[in-house]
C-alpha cells in the first residue's frame, strides 16, 4: 500500500505528472473573479468564501481525469485488480494520493489567495478548517466518479456531470463554514456536517468505487 | 407463482400486454376527472384565486419525479443482486419519464411561484434539491449512453443510482441548512390537522393516481421497447456472425 502511495505520489510530482495545474487553475479562477464582479472590497469579502470553496471544487474536478485514465491505458489497473492488495484498498491510497497532490496545496493555498478577494481576518483559519475537512470528500467522490467513467472514451466531460451533482453537500456545508467564519458566526454544525461527509466518504466510496471499476475492467 | 417469474422477458411481456390497456385507460380517466374536477368544478382558494389550479399538475408530476428515483433505485438493486435484464431495463425505462415529470414539477412551479411569490425562482430548499434530482436524472441518462456494452451500462448506472440516491438525499437535509424559505410543507398527509381543505384535496388525489398510472403504464410501455430492442441487436449480432 505504501508503495503504491509512493508511486503515485512519485508519478504526479515528476515532470509531466500535472502537479500544480489543479493549482494554477485555482489561481487564475480567483483572480479572474474580481474582473467579472468588479474589484469593490466589500462585495468581493462577502463573497470570498463561497469563490474560494468553488474554486477549490473545480481545481478539484479538473485533476479528476488523471486520477485512473493514465493508469488504465497502461494496464496498470489490470495488474491491481489482480494483485493480492484489494481493490478498495487500492483506490483508496489512490484517492488519498489525489488528495496530497491537489487537496492539500489547495488547503494551503487558499489563505493566499484570500488575501486577494479582501477576505475578513477571522475567516483565514475557519476557511483552511472547512477546506481541510472537505477536500478528502472531494477526492474520494472524484475517485469514485472516475472509476464509473474511466472505460468511456472521451468520457471527461460526462464526469463533470455526473460528480459535480455528488459534491453539492460537500460544498453546501464547506462554504456556509467558511462563510460563518468570515462573519464571526458559530461554525461547529456545519462543520460537524462537513467532517460527516468526508468521514463517510472514505469509509465507503471505495467500495462503491472499486464496484464500479471491476464492472469495467471485467 | 412467484413474483420473480417476470424476470422472463416472455412473461413480462405476456403480463405487461394484459395490464397495459387497464392501466393506459385508468391513467386516462384519472387524468381527465382530476383535471376537470380541478379546474372547473372547484371554488377559489381564498387567496391564491384561480393560481391554485395548477396543483393539480404540479403536485402529481413532483410526486411521480421523486418516485421514479426510488424505482429506478429498487430497479438497480435487483439488477445487481439477481441480475435479471428485465429490471435493468425497467430502470432505463423510467429515467427518461422521472426527468420530464421533474422538468413539469419545476416549470408549473415556476408558472406558480410568479404570481404567488412575485418570483419565478427562489433558492428555496425544495426548490433546490428538486433541480438538483434533475442533475441526477441528467447524469444517469447520459451514463446509459456513453457506454455501449448493455451489461456493462446497467451495471454502472445501477452502482450510480445507488450513490446518487445517498447524495440526492443529503443534499436534501443540506439545504434546509439555509432557512425554512417559501415553499409550504407537507399538507397532504393523511393525519395531520394543516392539510388542504377536501374540495382540493379529492381532485388532487385523483390526479395523482392518475399520474402514476401513466407512470405505470409508460414504464411497462419504455421497457416492452427496450426488450425489443435487445432483441434486435442480439438477432442483428447473430446474423453477422453467420455471414
């Protein structure tokens, strides 16, 4: 397992392996924001949170069809469908490897970037709370997403449709804590919620997941 | 005589050919009497006036878009447990109908909301997880199409719906996270005291029954075509092996 983890890891900081388009994606979304609102402080500091919780998402779902696609051109996923590893097991460590090279950097940066749209001062740590709490949520609905389109030709696009629906919980609970941070309002609840989620997320989707990919490997 | 002998393609056919007319011509005649019971035969709300006709309509088709979910997801489950074909495509039958009664629930609903609420829109709780099931409808439709091998697509789109079914449901409690907002409550239970008063209550119950026997009626209609279709491109399938 930790090998695997390592591989992928390996594969996606190399040269080539997309690390930091999710986040160069994220940053150009937030700063294309206040070209299309319009750069008054005070409106772009309400809407901060829920910019930057998008932002996070669709950095997110950007990086999704590297998650599988490569390896199942290469038959690496053969070789783990057949390996005494389970295949949950397997996907998980995949998801968990998404979430290193995309959700994380996200976490970190999304407090720079903060800065940008004139975020309030008490949001900073209640942002980076809400970001860290969802992100595996998003990766693992991602992972699962992937697995039932990786078989489909040209299939990007249908992904988009079918896990976008997935992460609206996801991102309902994320960007009401983030937002209740940035006001000074009590943000245990959503983020009670919003850890729910994830926890449930991982504790699951794998299954789903790998249910998904041996009806497509067969 | 069980339950399951249906999975034969044959004597699903067999039976659906016997109900069919039954439940056409029921859903007719509970369409037509709910209808014009409702529209004409009913006094005016005291404040709504005449815009409360259109729940007639409105209710019935957000009732069948939320029960279409819940068979395709019963569907799903018997496909992947037992894997008869009759039930896959009983699903993908149904898809299709969930989301035009899902565009009808939200379009009366808009053509309702306008003179009510002075809005056409309103991110409304339930108004936002019914848009929301029609995201779902939207994906699983378009699962079904991308992928050519028949067992293979029912496959995933089951594996679909019964994720999709976990998360329609949480980003159902999610949004009431927002506020109560405009749309009322359930008024049509059977024990409650805040429920619509009886005039509107009978021609509505009447639409609904209606509704779902078109349901019924269009599922065993959709399916009885997908069946053939099988058919076909087995037979085509064959026929190229041969030559």
């Amino acid at each position: 397992m930790t090998a695997l983890l390592i591989r992928d890891l390996r594969l996606a900081f190399r040269a080539g392996g997309g690390f930091g388009l999710g986040l160069a994606f994220f940053l150009i979304l937030v700063v294309l924001v206040p070209f299309s609102v319009g750069p008054e402080s005070a409106l772009l500091g309400t809407i901060a949170p829920g910019i930057l919780w998008l932002g996070a998402l669709l950095a997110c779902l950007l990086s999704l069809d590297r998650l599988l696609a490569l390896d199942f051109e290469d038959g690496t996923l053969d070789v783990l469908a057949t390996a005494p590893l389970p295949l949950e097991a397997a996907l998980a460590i995949k998801g968990l490897a998404h979430w290193i090279t995309t959700g994380l950097p996200l976490v970190l940066a999304a407090p720079v970037l903060g800065i940008l749209l004139n975020l309030p001062a008490q949001g900073f740590g209640w942002l980076v709370v809400s970001l860290a709490l969802g992100t595996p949520a998003l990766s693992m609905i991602g992972c699962f997403g992937a697995a039932l389109t990786v078989g489909i030709k040209r299939g990007g696009l249908l992904m988009s449709l079918l896990v976008l629906p997935l992460y609206v919980p996801t991102l309902i609970f994320g960007a009401e804590a983030a937002r209740r941070g940035a006001v000074g309002m009590a943000v245990e609840t959503p983020l009670l919620l919003l850890a729910g989620i994830s926890l449930g997320s991982v504790a699951l989707l794998p299954f789903a997941a790998a249910a998904a990919l041996r009806m497509t490997i067969r | 005589m069980s339950f399951w002998e249906y999975a034969n393609p044959v004597k699903f056919l067999a039976l659906s050919a016997r109900v069919q007319p039954f439940a056409w011509g029921a859903a007719a005649v509970g369409i037509f009497v709910g209808l014009v019971w409702g529209f004409f035969f009913t006094p005016d709300d005291f404040r709504q006036g005449s815009t409360i006709r259109i729940i007639y309509i409105h209710v019935p088709s957000a009732w069948i878009a939320i029960n279409a979910w819940i068979m395709m997801l019963i569907a799903s489950l018997i496909w992947l447990v037992r894997r008869h074909h009759v039930s896959a495509l009983a699903a993908k039958a149904a898809a299709p109908v969930g989301l035009v009664m899902t565009v009808i629930g939200l379009l009366t609903g808009a053509l309702w909301g306008q003179p009510m609420w002075g809005t056409w829109w309103a991110w409304d709780p339930r108004l936002t997880s019914f848009l929301t099931l029609f995201l779902f409808y939207l994906g699983y439709i378009a699962l079904w199409q991308a992928i050519e091998d028949p067992d293979t697509a029912a496959d995933l789109t089951s594996v679909l719906c019964l994720v999709g079914s976990v998360f329609a449901l949480m980003s159902r409690y999610a949004v009431l996270f927002w506020n109560q907002g405009l749309h009322q409550g359930a008024t049509l239970s059977l024990d409650k005291e805040e429920n619509i008063s009886d005039v509107f209550w009978f021609p509505l119950i009447t639409s609904i029954a209606g509704f779902t026997l078109l349901f019924i009626a269009l599922v065993l209609y959709r399916t009885g075509t997908e069946i053939s279709l099988r058919r076909a491109r087995a037979l085509g399938a064959r026929l190229e092996k041969e030559a």
